[in-house]
C-alpha cells in the first residue's frame, strides 16, 4: 500500500468512526471519505484491468458498514 493511500485509509477510518458516533454529520463524513474510496477504486480498476477480471469496486456506502 502506497504512503498516500495509507494516509486516506487513515483518514478515512478516523471519520468512519466520528460519523458512527455522531460527532460529525454526513456531508462531512462523505468528504473526508471519497478520496479513499476513489483511490481504492482507480486501483482495483488498474489491477482488474491487468489480470482480465471485473474490479471489485467499493461504496461509500459499503465503507461505512
């Protein structure tokens, strides 16, 4: 895992635990986490896309579950 995405992952789960006790509301929620899921998924697309298979994409949605 690259340094930067380690950062977003940082970020990321730190606000995923903020937006599940309330202390913060989903817009901002929402803000702090797209650049990870992005990451991730321009990632998956670039490795699918290297072994010929569908990428495993992620969610918003799904991240926060």
């Amino acid at each position: 895992m690259s340094p930067e995405i380690a950062a977003l992952k940082g970020r990321a789960e730190s606000y995923k635990l903020l937006y599940k006790t309330n202390q913060v509301g989903r817009d901002e929620a929402l803000s702090n986490i797209q650049p990870y899921i992005d990451a991730v998924n321009t990632k998956a697309t670039a490795l699918a896309k290297k072994f010929n298979v569908r990428p495993k994409l992620i969610t918003v949605t799904g991240f926060l579950r």
